[in-house]
C-alpha cells in the first residue's frame, strides 16, 4: 500500500500504517517465544529480539539514502516486501507449530523434524528432574531420620523443609503433563490484569514509551530551533539520529545479560527451592529489579540531555535515547514472560501494548502545546517530562516488595531470626536431668 500511495490516493498510507503496527506486534511477539529455547539465556534472547525490532528504525536511514540517491519511493518498497519471503519461509521450515513452552518438557522438539525423532532435548528438564528425584531420596532419609530420633523438633524441622522442596518438585512435575494437572495454581488472566504489579508495569511502560514517542515528535522543531533554521545542519543531524538507530540490537542485550547474570548469582540457599514451579518465577523476577531500575534512571538521564538547548548535546540525547529504547522494550518483553504465568503471555503482552498506545494519544496535546503557547520550543516540555519519568521508579519497587513478600511466605528465604525462638523453646523445655 505504501509502494502504490500517491498524493492522489494518500489515504492508503492510514490502513498501511494500521497493518504495520498490527503485523509488526504480532511479529515480535511469536518471535521473542524463541527464546523459551534458550533456559539460562532466555532474557538475553528475548531483549535481543527486541534489539532488532528497535534496529528496524535504522530502514529509514536506508530509504533516506537511497531516496536522494534517484530512486523511487515506489521501487524502494516493493523490495522491502518481496524480502517479507524470507520470514515467510523461516516461520513454515524453522518455527514450531504453535507456542513455545517453558520450562520445556524432555524431547521437545520443534522445525521441519517436528514429527520425526528428538532434534532437542531440554537439559534444563532433565536437571530439575533429577534434582526433584533427589530431593524425594532426601525425604525419605529424613523421614528415616525422624524416626530413630523419636521425631524430635530439629527433625521435624528439617522434614518440612524438605517437603515444601517436594511438593515444588511435584508441582513442576504435573506441570509438564498438561494444564489439568495444576490449573487450581494458575491465577486467572483477571487476577493478572488487576494485579499491583500489571498495573505498576503499565505505569512504567506507558510513561517510559510517551517520552520516547513526545521525543521524536518534537526532534525536527526541536533541531530547526537550535540549528537557527539551518536545513543543511537539521539534515546532518536527522541523518546521525537514524544512524544511532541501528545500534539498538547491539545495546538490547545487555539488559538481558544483566537479568540472567543477576539471576545466576543468587544465594545458595534461595537458589536450592527457587527452582521449582512459582518459586523459580520469583527468582527471575528478583533479577528483574536491578533492569527496571536501570531503564528508569537512564530515560531520566535522557531527559535531561533533552532539555539542555545545546545542540551539539544532542548527540549524547541520540546515544541515550537508543541505549534506553532498546532497554525498555526489551525489558518490558523479558518481564511479561516471566512475570505473568506463560500460559496469558500473548494476552498479558498484547494488553499492556494496547493499553500503553492508548496512554499514548496524549502525546498531542503535547504537541499542540509545544506548537501553540511555547512556539515550538520543547524545552519547558522536556522538563517537566524528567519530573513525570520518576514516576516510573514505583514499578521496581512495587516488584521488590512483591518478590520478597511472596518468598518469604512461601518459605523460599528464611532468615536467622525464624530459626532464633524456635531454639530457645527447645532448650526451655524441661530435660530428664533437671527433672
């Protein structure tokens, strides 16, 4: 539609554009599953997947280029289509049938051998099988144990942790047999959408993603203004701001290396049960806090070069603006999967891109603000964004919370202080000695 657009017939590029955006969302959201395939490094994959839907951005560089070099807008997308045929063919010969499940059951198998023999076995699988198997082992000998002792208050101790470590076991267990088996643990898509954490999430998406949206909208007046009028300079830096564009898929990954790093260096004792069915969904979302945070004090530090009417500063704002596009998008994405139960991931991920597009809309009254009282000058705008932005820390914190709330309940941490009293009812009780 767009190849076949004209001024006479320019109300094709409102249903083209409407496509793109529908297609593109759904693009991104069948391909970050992929990184389900990945155990350890399924943050990694999944940001990095974002990182090269943010790079797409560096397209217009490309069409810019080759538009001043002679070449017809018409000719230029007609080849981007007919290059839609690789991705066509990827999905029939690569891609799997339907979803892809985490964690994946053993023998998993996905591509053209689909119906052949295994072509991919979850290690990850296997190890939290024989990891249960062994804690089962270990349950049995406690409970030997417990006996000889005359079950005896540290051995009564020692027996219920290891059963809440069995019954996690068991619960990853019946979750690879289908979802009858543990659907009473499964909170409904209504619990998660009115949960704190969808909403603080929709907080911090939908803030983040307006100052991203308020920031490009308002870059060619914003450059005209401090360039003096000067088209050959507003060029020059549009075309720099394109570039930086590119770089996205090279900054997304760290968010996702930060997440899996921090995840790898959890304590011993939170690491032995956290791997076992809504315990190992906390553990990632403890990893999460530290990208969170991250991404909030970069689009703060963005704004802020935003509003410094220095022109060379904007460079920096460019290099800021890519670094933190590629961390919120890639963050938003990695959160969603392992925040929420797998089974509502496309229905929780496509609501809060809804959702956030339609917090979204205010960013023309910004516009008309910044075209009408403030006479194209952004920089008022830009300030009172940096105080609108710290909004956005909530998210984190609300996570925080939540993470250590819910494993402490669960029994998951426990500190030196639980164990204290317990000890010294013991050694109050009255012994034969004494007696």
């Amino acid at each position: 539609m767009i190849a076949f657009s004209h001024a006479d017939i320019a109300v094709l590029l409102f249903p083209a554009l409407c496509l793109l955006a529908v297609g593109g969302i759904l693009f991104l959201m069948t391909n970050i599953q992929v990184g389900n395939l990945f155990g350890r490094r399924r943050s990694t994959v999944i940001t990095l997947y974002n990182g090269a839907f943010d790079s797409s951005s560096a397209v217009f560089l490309v069409i810019k280029v080759a538009y001043e070099a002679g070449l017809s807008l018409k000719n230029i997308f007609l080849f981007i289509s007919c290059l839609s045929s690789i991705h066509i063919a990827r999905t029939y010969l690569l891609l799997p049938r339907s979803h892809i499940p985490y964690p994946l059951p053993d023998g998993y198998t996905y591509g053209t051998q689909c119906e052949g023999p295994d072509v991919f076995t979850s290690q990850q699988g296997v190890k939290d099988q024989s990891r249960a198997e062994s804690l089962k082992e270990g349950e049995g000998t406690e409970g030997e144990k417990g006996e000889q002792r005359d079950e005896t208050e540290e051995g009564k101790a020692e027996g219920q942790e290891v059963l809440k470590a069995t019954e996690g076991a068991s619960l990853l267990h019946n979750s690879s047999k289908g979802p009858e088996a543990n659907e009473e643990a499964i909170p409904s898509f209504r619990s998660c959408v009115f949960s704190k954490l969808f909403l603080t999430h929709l907080l911090w998406l939908s803030i983040l993603q307006l100052r991203h949206y308020l920031f490009i909208g308002t870059l060619n007046p914003m450059l005209n203004l401090l360039a003096d009028g000067d088209t050959s300079l507003v060029s020059t830096y549009t075309n720099a701001f394109a570039f930086t564009q590119f770089f996205g898929v090279f900054c997304a990954p760290w968010n996702g290396l930060l997440m899996d790093r921090h995840k790898r260096k959890a304590k011993p004792a939170e690491s032995a049960v956290s791997g076992f069915g809504a315990l190992q969904r906390l553990a990632d979302m403890k990893s999460a806090v530290l990208s969170l945070t991250i991404t909030v004090t970069q689009c703060v530090l963005f704004s802020l070069s935003a509003a410094i009417p220095i022109l060379p500063v904007q460079y920096l704002t460019f290099i800021l603006q890519v670094i933190n596009r590629s961390f919120l998008y890639g963050g938003h994405a990695a959160f969603v999967a392992i925040g929420f139960p797998p089974c509502h991931f496309g229905k929780v991920f496509g609501t809060l891109m809804a959702l956030s597009a339609v917090i979204s809309l205010f960013q023309y009254p910004c516009f008309a603000l910044v075209k009408g009282p403030l006479q194209d000058d952004p920089t008022y705008m830009n300030i009172a964004f940096i105080v609108l932005v710290t909004l956005a820390y909530s998210h984190p914190i609300n996570v925080f919370l939540h993470c250590r709330q819910e494993i402490q309940q669960k029994g998951a941490l426990k500190s030196p202080e639980v164990d204290v009293p317990e000890l010294g009812e013991k050694d109050k009780q009255p012994r034969e000695t004494d007696i």
